[in-house]
C-alpha cells in the first residue's frame, strides 16, 4: 500500500521529524503560489485518467488463479502511487490550505477514475445502457465542494438503472471482469481510507475537520453493492427457465414418486457453472463472495416458493414429489457456496453459519407448504389447522394458493377461510402460552397422513 510508513515515529526519531528548527521557514514563502503547482497536478492526473481510459479499451480479460481471485487493476495502483508522490511534495511545500486544495484534487479523481474506467466499462452498463444514466463531469462542478454532492447524484442514477434496466444476461468472460471491478473498488475504498488518515495526519490542524472521503468512501460501497447484484441478478436470471419448466409439469398426473425431476436437475447444473467461477474471481475478497451467495438464496428462495404456488392442481403424490425435489435443493443450496463444477469433487470446508440460516428457513417453510398440501382437505377445519401448525407466520393468501394446488374451487374456499379467521382471532385473543384447539377428525385419518410423510422422509435418507 503506498500510504503505510516505512518507518514508525518512536522516541529515538521524534526529535528529528518533527523538531527540526527552520523547517518550513523557506518553503512557506512560496504557499501563496502553490496553486500553480495544484493546477499542474490536475492537468497531470486528467492525462493520467485518459491513458486509463485508453488502456482499458486494449486489456483483455484478466487472468483468475483459485488462490488469490481475478487481480486489482493495475491502473487503480497506478492512481494512489501518483498520489503517493504529490502528497510527498506538497507536504514538503506546505501542510497548510495547498494540501487541503490537493486532498480535494484526490477526491475529484477519485470519482473521475469510478465514472470513467470502473463503471463506464461494466459489462452492459458500458454499452448502449449508459445513455439513460446521467454521470455529471467534473467540468460541470462549479467548484471542488461539488464533489460528495455529484457523487451522491452518480449513485442515484446507477441504482435506478439496476431497477428499471432490462434482465441482464452476462458471459463468462462479463463476470470475471465484473468480479474484477468489484475487487477493485474494494482496494480504492481500503486505500482511500488510509490516504485520507494521512491527509488529516500531514495537514495543518485548523484544516483536519475539512479533510473528509465521505462521499468517496460511499461511492466506493455503492459500487461493490451494485457489482454484486449484477452477479446475483446473473445466476438468477440463468435460474428462470428451470422454474418456468417446474410450473409447466402436469403434477396431477404424477402418480408415482421417482428420481428428482428435470428442473431440479438444470438448477444444479447452472449453479455449478457460475458459482464455482464467482468464488475463484473472488478468492481475495472471501466475505463479498459470501455476501453474493447470501443475496442469490435470498432472492431464489421466495421465488421457487412462487413457483411452488403455480403448480395447480397438484395431486397428493404430486405434493410428494415435489417435497423430494425441495428437499434435493435444499441439500445442495446448503452447501452452495462450496459447489463445484463436478459432483465427484467434495468440498473442503463448511458453508458460512449465516449463509445456512437462511437457507434452512426458506426451503423449510417450502417443504412445510407441501407438507400442507400432501394433507387431506376434509374436513376443512383439520387442514388449516395443518396449515397453521406446519408453516410459520401463516395468511389468508397463501392459504388461498395452497387451496388452489389442492385444485378446490374458489367458491368453496368460504369454509377454510372462516377457520382461518377464527383461529387467528382465538390467537389474538389468547396468551401466547396458549395453543389453538380444532375439533380433531378421526385417529385414523391422521394415522395415515403421519405415517406417509414419515415414508416420504426416510426415502428421503435413504437416497441421500
């Protein structure tokens, strides 16, 4: 990093770094010129951003080892080392306003280096895309304090494009260089950090408050933020032709429990095509790969459940099939983000405890539903009785759905819908210690519904 000391003040050094007697007693005669020397550095570093520009249109993809993920830009160290050398020189001129103007500069090319080579050549948004989003320049700045108020604006209209643009397909090549970009605004806001606690150590006392990256440092988030819903938009994105599938099966027709369906079997399959690349890109930034994961299995998990819902009508086998199948995804969903590219490859370690959270809880309330929906529908109080004790935080909409895959009518839904509502208000009405009670149907309706599940699980096990 060139912002770390090569050499640390202790009591032997003190005396001659900071106590030297006529330091500053020369060079402070040229402090109010030094706006000759700001200006050199500004055309300086617009020529530096160009050639920046410039080189980015020849590089190809770079290259991705397991061990240490896709590497930095070299343009990006290139920056914070020339920032490096005007820092050296301005302190030795001056620690008082000219430094403060220089700190402004960095800012400045900062946000120049963001807009014009890390976003301006994201996959897509680099392309014809980058008409509908309005980036201000740095001529259109009246002045340096513009700054964090363009940057805030640049954000804004990056993050309206990820709502309203279009699905984003990318290619393999596309999310190496995005895992590229991601790793590199992750090192501008580490060093970013570091340059701005050596400005407010360098700079002259009644200016240290002026001296913040704020904007900058945010900027820098926002980028890694949106990098990573590209991704995740990505693999979900390649998920939507499974699910489509899924809900075109005639599950009223499924007699007969078997191996994991087909869907089941192309989700795998694009998780192990993308996934494995992502975590080697990312090799070096391990907790924004986690993140990734983290985020994808927030977002398919409520849309399989969604896709759940359009399979009607379902026939109680049909319920079980799909129960095996939720359960075959959960299994691998688990292990996700050490997935490889084949299934004889074992992974080496344990999947992160707050990614497995979230997996649990989602495809658990998935299996539940089915669980509900392999129940028998009479009586009606006896089924949302099931509803209400299997799925957490049950509503009268999803009851509705689940009604809908059992294939009954909705001018018959009237007698669920009122058990639905008594119960809730006996909850209401009740302490929480207090457990809702329905009239039970006979033993051996219910007998057989346990014994079933039960059968279902251990084929379950015994295929895993």
């Amino acid at each position: 990093n060139p912002f770390e000391d090569p050499e640390a003040v202790t009591a032997a050094n003190y005396q001659s770094i900071t106590s030297e007697p006529f330091r500053g007693l020369i060079s402070g005669s040229f402090e109010p010129y030094l706006s000759i020397y700001i200006d050199a550095q500004d055309a300086n570093l617009n020529e530096l951003i160009d050639r920046f520009v410039e080189d980015m249109k020849k590089q190809g993809v770079p290259e991705t080892k397991p061990e240490t993920g896709t590497s930095v830009l070299s343009s990006c160290g290139d920056l914070f080392v020339f920032y490096k050398k005007c820092l050296v020189q301005c302190t030795e001129l001056s620690t008082g306003k000219p430094l403060l103007s220089l700190a402004n500069l960095f800012k400045k090319y900062l946000r120049e280096y963001m807009h014009r080579v890390i976003l301006a050549n994201l996959p897509k948004i680099g392309g014809e895309a980058t008409k509908s989003i309005q980036f201000p320049t740095v001529s259109q700045l009246k002045d340096l304090k513009d700054i964090s108020q363009a940057t805030s604006g640049l954000l804004q209209n990056f993050s309206s494009f990820m709502k309203e643009g279009e699905t984003v397909r990318f290619s393999e090549n596309d999310q190496v260089m995005i895992c590229t970009f991601l790793v590199t605004a992750e090192y501008c806001l580490d060093t970013a950090q570091q340059l701005e606690q050596k400005l407010k150590q360098k700079v002259e006392a009644e200016f240290k408050d002026e001296i913040k990256f704020a904007g900058e440092l945010d900027m820098f988030h926002s980028v890694i933020s949106n990098c990573l819903s590209l991704l995740v938009q990505e693999l979900e994105s390649s998920c939507d032709t499974a699910l489509i599938n899924m809900s075109k099966i005639n599950w009223s027709q499924v007699h007969q429990v078997g191996d994991e369906s087909v869907y089941v079997s192309q989700l795998i399959s694009t998780w192990r095509g993308m996934v494995p690349r992502v975590r080697d890109c990312l090799a070096s930034s391990r907790k924004y790969f986690t993140q990734f994961c983290v985020k994808f299995v927030s977002n398919f998990i409520p849309k399989f459940i969604s896709s759940v819902y359009k399979c009607k009508p379902v026939s109680t086998v049909g319920a079980e099939q799909l129960l095996l199948d939720t359960h075959s995804l959960k299994t691998v969903l688990m292990d996700l983000p050490n997935i490889c590219e084949s299934a004889a490859i074992k992974p080496s370690r344990k999947a992160p405890v707050a990614f497995t959270k979230v997996v649990v809880k989602g495809m658990t309330r998935a299996e539940m539903i089915l669980k509900v929906v392999m129940s028998h529908s009479e009586p009606p109080n006896l089924f949302v009785d099931q509803y209400i004790r299997l799925v957490q935080d049950p509503e009268s909409n999803e009851l509705v759905k689940l009604l809908d895959m059992k294939g009954i009518k909705r001018n018959d839904h009237a007698p669920f819908l009122q058990f639905f509502k008594d119960a809730q208000n006996q909850v209401k009405g009740e302490d929480s210690s207090d457990e809702i009670s329905f009239s039970v149907a006979s033993a051996d309706d219910s007998l057989s519904e346990e014994t079933r599940i039960r059968k279902l699980e251990k084929l379950i096990k015994k295929r895993l």
